[in-house]
C-alpha cells in the first residue's frame, strides 16, 4: 500500500520520544507525529496524551525523499463546521477621524511639526513614503554592505595608531 499525503490511517503507537511518538501504520512502516501535531492545546510532555500500544487515527501531512513519514493526530480529527461558522463574518473597518493626530505625531495646525493638518505621517513623524519608491532587496543589502566596510576601516585607521606603543606605528 503507497502512503499518500493527505490520507488517514489507524496505527498504533510504539515509541515516544520528547519531541513526539513513532506510529507504526500498515505494513511495518513507520512514521513520526511531532509533539506539535499531537493536540491543538499545548503539549509539554507526549505521555501526557499518549501511551505505548495506543491506537491512533492520523493523517499523512508529509512523506520525504528518503522514506521518513510525517503525521499528525490533531489534523485528522474532523472538526464540525459549525465550530468554523461560529464567529460571526467582520463588517468593513470604520473610518479613521481626526482624534488621533496628535497621540501619533500627525501634527495639526499650530502643532509645530509641519504637515498643515495632513495625516499622511507614520507615528514617528516621519513622512510616509509610498511602496512605489521602496528600494528593492539588493539595493538594501548593497547599501548596508558599502556602510559595514566604511566603519569597519574608520575603525581599523582608528586603533592602528593605538597598538604600537611608546609611540611607534606599526608598519
């Protein structure tokens, strides 16, 4: 029998471990339920919720290259859907006045930071620039690569001159 992701089997548990319990499912084989799969609540020790011989229901979440079986006990069991139905759907967002400018450093007229009563300014202060002149990931990194070697050689012109002793510099 192929063991496919998504599947649910019957296997009984026959190792656990700190970080979880082996499952041994049709076949011989054998697969491992994490300890964060074990339970939706917490679980600080596996013993707690399960024991040698065990019979458990588990779902296959995951099958590596090299034969290793992922399960899970807390996702093969079906929740009802009314639990999922049960919190009520969230209205539209109500729209943001006027209130809040000063607590958040918007600045008003007469509030001595500029902007004439805009509220285009993050809470520091600062103003919001839109995604559009956001530098990429490669521009970020090359920029803080050029600063890292600039004080990095402030530093080195800086101590060179303190190792020598007796006044001497090192050549």
């Amino acid at each position: 029998m192929a063991i496919e992701v998504g599947t649910k089997l019957e296997g009984k548990v026959t190792g656990i471990t700190h970080f979880g319990a082996f499952v041994d499912l049709s076949g011989g084989v054998t697969g491992l339920v994490h300890i964060s799969e074990i339970a939706d609540n917490y679980v600080k020790d596996v013993n707690d919720h399960l024991k040698i011989n065990d019979t458990v229901t588990v779902k296959v979440i995951n099958v590596d290259k090299d034969g290793k079986i992922g399960l899970s006990i807390k996702q093969a069991v079906d929740k009802p859907a009314e639990s999922q139905q049960s919190r009520p759907p969230r209205g539209p967002r109500p729209e943001r006045t006027g209130g809040d400018r000063e607590r958040f450093g918007g600045g008003g007229p007469g509030h001595g930071r500029g902007g004439g009563g805009s509220f285009n300014r993050d809470r520091g202060g600062r103003p919001f620039k839109p995604a559009a002149n956001k530098p990429s990931f490669e521009d970020k990194m090359s920029r803080f690569l050029k600063d890292s070697e600039e004080r990095i050689s402030s530093l080195k012109k800086n101590t060179e001159g303190k190792r020598g002793g007796r006044g001497a510099k090192r050549v």
